[in-house]
C-alpha cells in the first residue's frame, strides 16, 4: 500500500497545476488516472526478467519515450508534468533503478527530503553497485546534513566507478568538510589520482595550489603553478598578465598557509577562460544544481540511436513546373500558414508566383542569371502574411502581399533613395538586425559593401551600415553560432571568404578573424549536424565539405572534414549552392550540394554522422527545398538545363514521421517583441535519444522524427530571448503561439500572510540598468531607495519573526544594497500610503497619512463606458478596455475620468490615490517604437476642467505605477478652477491598467508611529522558479510561491560572479555599494525581529525599503551579456565597457568581497544544454 500512497500523494500534488492550457491538461489527468489504475493492479502480477523484455513492445516504447520526456520536462522547469511522466515509467517497470534515482532528484529539487531518501533507497535496493545511484544518495545525505553517511555513498561509488572525476572530487570535498585535518592524507591522496587521470585539469591545479599551500608544501605549491603556466599560451594577454602577477603574489606568500585571498584572485581570473569553466564542470555541479539526472537505464535495454537508419532507398522524381515557361530562377517561398510551399520564377524583367500572378523582376537583360538569393521574403508590416522582396541587376523592387492573395508594388512607399533602388544587386536576406521585433533587408549590391534596410515600424526603411569591411557577398547567414543567445552574421564573399561578425547587441556586431578557412568556400549553409548544440557553417570547398563550428571550451574555432569529393559536381560552377535538411525523415541532418545542372546529396545514418557515397540527382540547378504537396517530405526546387522549372519530389521506403511546425508571434496587437513568424529563433527538439536543433528562418520549420509519430516535447527560444516549451502529450498545434509573458518585471516580493508565502508585488522597479528608452538615448543610472508598501494583514509574524523573501523569478540578475524593514504604527481610521511610481526625478520617499479616505463618485474610461464598479476595490478586476497598439507597453492615446465628492469640511491637501499596474515596454520594444514615426510612451498627464467646457492640464508627466499592484498619490491641491466640476482626467499612452481610485484628506498633524527593523537573519539561497498564475493579457502575472516549476536555469543567464549562497546579511545592512549579487531562480530571505502587537485603537503596516539595481537580459539594454560593469552610487550613466573584473570600480574598492562572497561564477551552459542531457 506503501507505493500506492506515494502515487496518490505525487496525483493529488499535480491536480492543483492551472495554466493556459486547461482543457488538455483535464484531458491528460483523466489519462493519468487510467495509468495509475493499471500500475494497481500491475503490482500484483509477477515481477518480469530482463531476458523478457521485448524492445519492439509498445510498453518499451512508451517508457523509453516517458523517460526522455520527463528529463525533458524538468530540465524545461515543467517538474509537476517530469514528476507525472517518470512516475508512469516506475509504473511499467519499477525494476529499473534509474526511474527511481531521476524521481529522488526531483524530490531533491523540490525540499522533499525525506519522499526522496525513500526513492533512493529504492534505486540502491535494485542497483547497490551502480556509481551514480550511490553518488546521488552521498549528494541527498551531504545536503541533509549527514556527512559520515554521505562519505559512505560517496567512497562506495568512487570505488565502483574510479573514472568518475565528479564522484573523486565529491568525495574530497566532503572529506574537507568532516575533518580537514584529520583526513588530510586521504584527501592529499584522492586529489592526486583525479589529477593523475586528467592532469592538464586547470581545476583541479588550482585546487591543488589552495590544498598544497594549506599543507605548508611549496614545492606542490611551485609545482601546480608552473603546469598552470604551461597552458597559459592561448589566454587572453591581460589573462596571461594577471596570472603572472597572481602567481608571484603567491609564491611571495611561501611558507603562509593563508593565501586566501591570491588564491581567489587568481580564481577569478582563470574563471573567465571557457576553458577553466569546461575543466571545472568536469569535477564538479554547478552549484544551484541540485543532485544529476541519470539519462540511460541501468537495466532495461537502452536505444542504441539517436536518429532513425538512413532510408537507402531515398529516391526523387521530376515534375515539370514550367506551363511551358523557360525561367533562370525557380524555387519555394513561404508566404502565411499554406500547408505546401508556394513557388516563385524570374527571369530578367518578370517574375511570377504560383504560376499565375505576374511582378516585374528587376533583371537586365542579357545580364547574369539571376541568383536564387534574388528573391526572399520577408513580412515588413507585421500582418503576418510574407511580402516579396527581388534583388537584380536592375534594382530592388518590394511587393506587399494583401489578404486577397493578390499583390501591390510599394517599392516607391518604402522612403529609399533612387540610388538604392536601381544599383545592381546579387541577393537580398531576411534577418532582424537590430533584434527590436520587425524584420530588416540585407543587400548585396554586385560589387561593394552590403547595405542593411533598417525596418522602421512604420513602413518605411532607413539605410544602414554594419558590415563595411566585407564586400562583393555571395551569401549572408543569420543564427547564433556561438551560443551566446542572439544571432551573429556570416558573410560568404565572391572570392570564397567567410567573415564572421559577432553579435554585441543594441546594432553592434565584431568581426572575428579567428574564423578563417584553409580553401576558399564556393558554397555555405548551416545546421547541428552532429546534435550537439551547436549550428556547424558546413562549406563546399575544392575536394572537400568542411564543417566549422565554435569551440566554447577554447573561444575558437573548430573545423573537420565532412566528406572528401572525388566524382562530383564542378564548385566552380555558376551558382554553387549547399543546403541542409533531413531529406528522408530519420531525425538526422542531410547535405547536398548543386552546381550546373546537378544535385548531389547525402544521408546521415542513425549516429548522426554523414557517410557513403554521393547520390545524384542530374539534371538539376537547385534552388531550394520545401514540402510541394503537405506530405512532410521535402522537396528539391530548382531549373534544368535547359531552364525548365522542376520539383523534384521526393518519396521513401521507411515511412519515417514528420513535422512542420510553424511559430507565430501572439498577434498583431499589443506585442511586436517577436518578428510574426519568429525568424531568428530556434527549435529544438527531444524524443527518445533523438535531439535535434533548427533554426527558424521560414514561417514554417521541418523536423524528422524517424520512428516517432510526433516530437515528445520542443523547445522554442523566440528571436528575443523568450523560451517556450511544449508537450506533445499535452498537446499543441503545427502553429505554436507565442507565450506573451514579460521576461523582466524586477524581483518579486513575498511575504507571510499568517498562512502561506503570498506575492506581494515587485521591486527596484526605478533603478534598471541599461535600459535603452529609445535608438539614441544613453542609459541613465537612476539612485533612489525604493519603498513599497505591506499592508498589515499581508506580513504577520511567524515564530517571533516577520518573513520576508525577495525572488528572482525573471530574465535578470539583481544587486541588492539594503534592504530593512519599517513597522508604521498608525490609528484606525487613518489609511497610510507610500508614493510607488516611477517618475524623474524621482519622487520623495514618505509616508502619506490620509483620513477619509472614499472611492470616487463615478469613473468613466476614455469610451465614455462606466467603469465605477471597476475602480471601486482594490480586487484585480482592472479597467482594461485600452486601444492597443503593434507593440507591447504603448497604447493610443487614453483617459480615466474621475468624479469626486463635493469635498472635505476640514482644513488640509486632498489627495487622488491611484492604485493599478503598468505592462511594460522594454528596451527592444523601445528601440522599435523610437525608429517608427509613433509617439513614445509618455506618462501620465492629469487634467481638468478648465471652466469653459474644455480641458487644461494641471499636472504634467507625473510618472506611472512603477511596476505590479502599485499606488500613486497625485496632490490635488489648487488644481481645480473655481465653480468648475471636480473632475480629474488621467490622460497617458501607456498600458497602464487601473484596480482602485480613491481621495482623501492628508491627516494633518498626525504622528505616525515608526520603527525600523534590520534583518537579523539575511540569507541567499537557490529556490527555482515560482508557477505563473494570472498569465491572462490584462492581469499582472504573479508567482504562486507554493509550487515551484523548476531549479534548472530558465534564462540565459547573464555570465559573470554572484554571491555564494549562504548568509548574506553584512552585504545588505549598509548603504555602502557592497551588495549581494542575485542570478536567476535565487532568492533572498529575511527574517526581521516581530514587534508587540499595536495598541488598541491602532493598527499596523509595514514599508519595505531597499536599495540597489536591477539590469535584464534583453538584446538592447546596455551590456545585457554579462553581470559587469557593476553599479555604484555616484554613477551617472551605464556606458563604460565591461572589461575585466579587475578593472571594475566595485571590484576594486571591495576587491575581498570577491573571495569571501562573490565567487560563484554562472554561465549560460546549462541553459544551453538543458535538452542534451549532460550530467
């Protein structure tokens, strides 16, 4: 009954899951129960042998598919969905010791100790010998508490598995942390077998400087540092510089066991080697991951594929497409949500679409044909239907496509320039530049640099620069190659060079010539072929197909021959093309190449590796690839010899599976952060072993799946950094829409309520960094302590302590100065308020003391509609009826009017107190916004009536509720002109959205009772990410404290030094520009001393005060990348270059912080390879 309890317990846990997808999910549980009905009674029958398990079973299948499923759940921060998935696999077969052991981590993740001791006991019960459950159960007793135990798991997987290098350092570390001294030899021992196995480890050199010196050995000491410099020839010359200078300080030191400080300064500085980082993950968890998934089985049979075999029998056959028409370009555009490719021919002087509708093709005649890279398209005006942009030898000409499916010429609309219009181009590109949500042109003139047509918003374009240096190119790819979250330019030129230029965001892009090729290339694309992660640039060069990919480990670059080419296609030949695709469905990455009138391809076999001889296609140019007749198959587009436009369909043997998934933005209102069909972003996908990653470059993505029917779960990061997860299993559709939920709002407050953790509000809303307000503007750095207002009945004490936590649930990372407490002790029938707005400057920081407090008379919206009922309670029902513009945060122009009493009897300032919430723009929408010719957000502007029938404004820009559930307090003193209406219009084009409108009279000579209370308790710790509720368009999203979704990374978090977890409280009493430094999913938690209840008569409040910063992730606020340059009072502005830390103002002005409290170093690695399923 035991099992059964359990399984109870985990259903009745994920019934309490909500969201957005409520009718599947309904579904889903009624199928979960059925499971949980056949686990019942399955129990009962006998336990089955190894020897009978059948592969080709559907109850095989099925779990091998939940298994991977689940890992990918939790590693997508889905853990309620993880928990459900891995528990059906125990169902089917509770032999197997890695369900249970990935079931402990869960519990792990979630503070479940004791659901997980029990879990993993079960995993040790079914496998005793096995490393990696004995690793987790040493991981689950060491956070427990229990080191004697934790060195008993930990010695008994180090001597199963001796290769293990995480298990051996695991093992000394929890040794150092039993008895330093006592298990000194031990520990000496066990650290120079791990360097014996891996002995150019920088790690582990470096733990065996901080060991030796502790040991007074100088000679170890001498001996770690000269291997250290021995690798020291590829760093970065200030790296290589500091470490000498490191090194000698410690040398320096010799026979001081306390080096402490050279230590970690010399830690700091390899830290930011991608090397260091690989060699240390190699040792040891990051340090906010909990425990490690085991991604195999330990005893059922294990899939030995990650793609399906190749189909041998892979054949094409022609269709001619001409009508009897003779063209030199033919090949498949995508214009909307078709569910085959349209198509597109031209010659010089006319093209046509679909074989019906007739454009001119600005081509010469007699001129080179044109080149497949002459067409693209590309949706400028955001109406999620794809216009058509022609480059030739005769000019630029731009169709907008209607909702009639017919055409309209806008090239003279577009705000370019004749001598833009009619130079001679080789090829235009889609791609969003400046990464602020609308789409831009890239051109390639003939001979010369390329020109980038900015996209304004307001259908027109600006010329831009941005890649001078390269001229005459062939070809212009968009993705991320180096993993760093924002795509990055690869220009292909005539003479067959490749020029990388890195993306530094806010329109700044770096050539790197470390990318250099041996041979000039004839012909480029791009794709992870190998699974890895990473988008290889995949070149046709002479005898040759290269792939290049980066290198994070070392900051290059890395090249391998693909396939050597004997008999095949001559490069030299007009137009070489290279594509990529999975040509015959088995979920792995195909190439082909085409020159003169052939086609050449090959297949990738079931490990991802591309072998075998070339199969041909003749009589082929190609041109492109796309599905022709909605069967998932792609198709080869192009001409023939002779100029006959052909389709080359394409038809199998295996019957492998397939998808087209088609992302789209969330609509044409209210958001434009995403370009409509997210051109820019990428997909990855998880079923089984097989993983695979896409660029989105088209409005529709094709993924092989080989042998499943659908792909178990996908991974969409949006062109703006956004990640969305969706489940087959839960069901989602070809169209995926983006989830509109603000990546970065500021930290969240929680508080004890007396019954439960309970969202507050957020924080720090006035003090961002970088944020871009418009395509010029500098980012200001704004100083002001920041109150916020806890109502008495939402902080009660609990256990003599009031228990406030600060989370970082968003796109972020967060420097925390000060944070204390003020109790206002004040008598019942006195309300009491803080001004929580953001306005420059800023506004005073005090409390306002009001009596007679009421609701306004009548409130109407600027539609003339009643909304009094609305605005009456501070209850989450908001006037929301606002006239939407494309972009997120900026409305038209609109009002709320208000009508109050006749007013107060007695003497003193009445008040208007506004309580709503704003839904921000951000930096990119910001920069989007300030190239259109709309008005930028403005904030709010009261007016009155001015005596006459009209309005006069009383009140200019006053600022907006500076975040989630805020009040304003608007002094109407001497604003109204005499016998005139007391009405008050709140006039902005903000989306700002109103909960409760209230006036009163500031109490005059009222003494509040104050007292402020510093935390006797700070302390920074690792909690996850917090469910999302209230995820509707016009509610402000808040965090259900009581469910946690995740403890992997859900950002790209911002690279760089945060605080170690662990008491925190010296960083956050003072206004001294030391600060705790909070990443993604950690969170602060304070426990301020609790004060005797009020007298009678009195009731109490509270303010929260805090100091610091806040800077986000987006593409377009200042140095968005990295934790540097940090913040400090006196700052005026975020422009200065991150450099090294060493050169950073905090850092030398607080350099011991850096050894005692900063020193957990985070990269975006783990968010990266969170579908991989690395340890």
């Amino acid at each position: 009954m035991s099992e059964i309890n359990e399984v109870k317990l985990v259903f009745n846990f994920r019934t309490m899951v909500t969201d957005c997808k409520t009718e599947r999910i309904s579904a889903w549980l009624l199928r979960v129960t059925g499971v949980i009905l056949i686990a019942i009674i399955y129990s009962c029958t006998p336990e089955p042998s190894k020897s009978d398990i059948e592969t080709d079973s559907e109850k095989y299948r099925e779990a091998v598919a939940d298994f991977y499923t689940s890992i990918a759940a939790i590693q997508s921060n889905q853990a309620l969905f993880a928990v459900d998935k891995m528990q059906e696999v125990s169902e089917r077969y509770p032999e197997e010791p890695a369900v249970w052991g990935n079931l402990s981590v869960f519990a792990m993740r979630q503070g479940n100790f004791e659901l997980a001791t029990t879990r993993i006991q079960k995993a040790i019960d079914l496998a005793p010998d096995h490393a990696e459950i004995q690793f987790l159960a040493g991981i689950l007793e060491s956070r427990k508490g229990n080191i004697q135990r934790a060195l008993e798991h930990l010695k008994k997987a180090a001597e199963t598995d001796s290769s293990d290098l995480r298990v051996q350092f695991a093992l000394v570390d929890e040794l150092e942390r039993q008895d330093p001294d006592g298990n000194a030899k031990e520990i000496r021992e066990r650290l120079d077998q791990i360097l014996a196995k891996d002995p150019g480890n920088l790690a582990l050199l470096l733990e065996v400087v901080r060991t030796s010196a502790k040991w007074n050995d100088q000679r170890a000491v001498e001996e770690a540092l000269e291997r250290l410099g021995e690798q020291s020839r590829d760093w970065p010359d200030q790296v290589r510089k500091q470490f000498r200078e490191q090194k000698a300080a410690i040398l320096d030191k010799e026979g001081d066991e306390n080096i402490t400080f050279e230590l970690a300064f010399l830690r700091n500085n390899l830290n930011q080697l991608p090397g260091y980082q690989r060699d240390l993950d190699k040792v040891q968890l990051p340090a906010n991951q909990v425990g490690f998934l085991i991604d195999r089985f330990l005893w059922l049979p294990n899939p030995t594929h990650q793609a399906a075999p190749r189909d041998e029998q892979l054949s094409f056959s022609a269709e001619d497409r001409s009508s009897g028409k003779v063209s030199n370009l033919f090949k498949p555009v995508g214009f909307a949500d078709e569910k085959t490719a349209s198509t597109i021919m031209a010659n010089p002087g006319k093209a046509v679409v679909n074989d019906s509708i007739s454009l001119v093709f600005p081509g010469r005649q007699n001129a080179e044909p044109s080149s497949p890279h002459g067409v693209t398209t590309v949706d400028y005006n955001y109406d999620f239907l794809n216009d058509l942009a022609l480059a030739g030898t005769a000019g630029l000409r731009f169709y907008e496509l209607q909702h009639d499916s017919t055409f309209t010429d806008v090239t003279d609309e577009l705000n370019l320039s004749d001598e833009v219009l009619n130079e001679s181009y080789y090829g235009v590109w889609t791609s969003d530049i400046d990464l602020d949500g609308d789409l831009d042109l890239v051109l390639a003139p003939h001979e010369g640099s390329v020109q980038v047509l900015r996209n304004n918003g307001d259908n027109s374009f600006e010329v831009r620069s941005y890649f001078d240096e390269t001229e005459n190119v062939r070809n212009f790819l968009w993705a991320d190659f180096d993993q760093d979250g924002d795509p990055d330019a690869v220009l292909l030129t005539e003479e067959g060079a490749i020029h990388y230029y890195r993306n530094e965001r806010s329109g700044e892009f770096q050539r790197d010539d470390r990318l250099r090729m041996d041979q000039p290339v004839y012909a480029v694309d791009y794709g992870d072929l190998n699974g890895d992660g990473y988008f290889e640039l995949v070149g046709w060069q002479e005898g040759q197909i290269s792939s290049t990919s980066f290198a994070d480990s070392t900051g290059g670059w890395q090249h391998r021959r693909l396939l050597a080419l004997t008999d095949t296609i001559r490069s030299e030949d007009l137009n070489a093309q290279l594509y990529i695709a999975d040509l015959d469905n088995n979920g792995a990455l195909d190439v082909m190449i085409s020159g003169g009138d052939t086609t050449s391809y090959w297949l990738s076999d079931e490990h991802m590796n591309i072998a075998g001889s070339a199969r041909r296609t003749e009589h082929i140019q190609l041109h492109g690839i796309a599905d022709m007749d909605g069967d998932a198959r792609l198709d080869m587009f192009g001409v023939n010899s002779e100029g006959i436009p052909v389709v080359l369909g394409n038809s199998g043997s295996k019957g492998y599976h397939a998808r087209v998934l088609r992302p789209r933005a969330s609509g044409e209102l209210g958001d434009q952060r995403i370009n409509s069909f997210g051109i820019g972003g990428e997909i990855e996908s998880r079923s089984g072993l097989q993983y695979s990653k896409q660029a989105i470059r088209d409005p529709w993505v094709h993924l092989g799946l080989g042998t499943y029917e659908e792909a178990a779960m996908v991974r969409i990061t949006w062109p703006n950094g956004s990640t969305q997860a969706e489940f087959a299993e839960l069901g989602y559709e070809s169209k995926i829409m983006n989830e509109q939920i603000l990546k970065g709002s500021c930290p969240w407050i929680f508080a004890y309520n007396g019954e439960e953790m309970e969202f507050v509000t957020d924080f720090l809303w006035r003090t961002a960094l970088g944020l871009r307000i418009n395509a010029q503007g500098k980012a200001n750095v704004i100083h002001s302590v920041d109150w916020v207002k806890l109502d008495g009945d939402q902080l009660l004490p609990r256990n003599g302590y009031y228990d406030v936590r600060i989370t970082a649930d968003l796109w972020e990372t967060h420097f925390f100065d000060h944070v204390s407490l003020m109790a206002v002790d004040h008598p019942e029938d006195i309300e009491v308020f803080v001004d929580e707005r953001f306005a420059l400057p800023a506004p005073e920081q005090e409390l306002y003391a009001m009596s007679r407090v009421r609701p306004v008379r009548s409130a109407k919206d600027f539609r003339r509609n009643e909304v009094t009922g609305a605005v009456r309670e501070q209850d989450g029902e908001y006037v929301d009826a606002l006239p939407l513009t494309a972009y997120q945060g900026l409305a038209g122009e609109h009002y709320i009017e208000v009508e109050l009493d006749s007013g107060f009897s007695e003497p003193g300032t009445e008040w208007l107190i506004a309580s709503g919430w704003i839904y921000p723009t951000d930096s990119s929408v910001n920069i989007a916004i300030s190239q259109s010719d709309k008005t930028p957000p403005h904030g709010i502007r009261v007016e009155v009536p001015d005596g006459a029938g009209g309005w006069k404004v009383a009140r200019e820009n006053i600022g907006f509720p500076a975040g989630k559930n805020k009040t304003m307090v608007i002094n109407l003193e001497g604003i109204f002109e005499p016998n005139t209406e007391r009405k008050v219009r709140l006039y902005t084009n903000m989306e700002i959205y109103w909960d409760q409108l209230q006036h009163g009279l500031q109490a005059s000579g009222m003494n509040l009772e104050t007292t402020e209370l510093a935390a006797e308790t700070s302390e920074l710790r690792h909690r996850g990410f917090s469910r999302l509720v209230n995820k509707e368009r016009f509610k402000p999203t808040r965090g259900d404290y009581q469910q946690v979704t995740g403890t992997t990374p859900k950002w790209r978090d911002l690279t760089g030094y945060y605080t170690r977890f662990g008491d925190v409280r010296e960083l956050t009493n003072e206004f001294d520009d030391r600060y705790v430094i909070m990443n993604a999913g950690d969170e602060l938690v304070f426990r301020f001393p609790a004060l005797e209840p009020p007298g009678e008569g009195w009731e109490r409040d509270f303010v929260l005060v805090g100091d610091g910063w806040v800077k986000d992730g987006d593409y377009n606020t200042g140095h968005s990348k990295t934790v540097l340059p940090l913040p400090y009072h006196g700052m005026e502005d975020y422009s200065r270059d991150p450099g090294f830390l060493w050169e950073d103002p905090v850092y030398k002005k607080h350099k011991q912080d850096w050894a005692e409290y900063h020193t957990r170093y985070v990269t975006a690695e783990n968010f990266n390879t969170a579908l991989q399923f690395t340890k």
